[in-house]
C-alpha cells in the first residue's frame, strides 16, 4: 500500500472519528444562515483531503509556493473559516448524514486513484517501462 493511500485512509478514519464524538453530545445543532450545500461540502472535503495528502509528499513544493491548503480552499469556493466551521459542525451533528458525505469522499478518492493508475500504466507501456502500480489492500 502506498503511502498516499495510507495518508488519505487515516485523514478519512479521523473524519469517522470526529463524528462519533460529536454524536455523543445531545445538544442540537442549529442550521446555520450561510450554510454550505452537501454537494459543495464534499467537494470541499474532498480537496483538503488531496491537499493534505499532499502536504505529506510535496511539503516543500506546497511551502516553496506559499500554498495553504485550508485557505487555498477556501478561495476557491468563496467561503470562509468560520462558514465552514459552522457547516461542518452542523453536519456532524448528524453523524449518519456526515458518514455518507464522508463515504462519497472515500468513493471519489478511490476513483481518481483507479484513473490515474490507469494513466500510469498507459504512461509506462507508450515508454516501455513495464511496471504496474502498486494495489490497494484492504
């Protein structure tokens, strides 16, 4: 297993985590004004997954480009800290609900890994380097 797969697995393991432990506080979460819609809060969660990965495998390109992963995010989706903060934690409070969204996450990130392993392959047989990528296990 790579080390990428194993940086994104804990990211999504702490994830689960966290929504278990907001499940054992009774108070109710109130919905936010500026809540952010599920589809874009998994895109979301999605990119500071890759960035964070990332961050584990490219420190110094990430930090030699004054990349912040939280903040490049952010931008990118015209959201702020706190909007987000809110949001996440609103959804948490529904930990069924959260573990989905978190689910989907999981499924796109082993997608676009099955791509680009594809891609690898394609890349090594047109440069006749026969190696395979290396497969998950579960």
């Amino acid at each position: 297993m790579t080390v990428k797969v194993l940086f994104m697995k804990k990211y999504f393991l702490i994830g689960v985590g966290f929504c278990f432990l907001i499940s054992c506080n009774n108070n109710a979460i109130d919905k936010p004004d500026n809540l952010i819609e599920k589809d874009k809060m998994v895109d979301i969660i999605y990119d500071l997954t890759i960035l964070q990965a990332m961050r584990g495998n490219f420190q110094a390109k990430l930090d030699s480009n004054n990349i912040d992963a939280a903040n490049y995010v952010y931008k990118k989706y015209k959201i702020d800290s706190l909007q987000f903060a809110n949001s996440n934690r609103y959804y948490a409070s529904d930990v069924a609900s959260y573990n989905r969204m978190y689910n989907r996450v999981n499924e796109r990130l082993v997608s676009e890994k099955a791509k680009a392993d594809s891609l690898a392959v394609k890349e090594s047989n047109i440069t006749g380097n026969q190696q395979t990528p290396q497969k998950q296990s579960e």
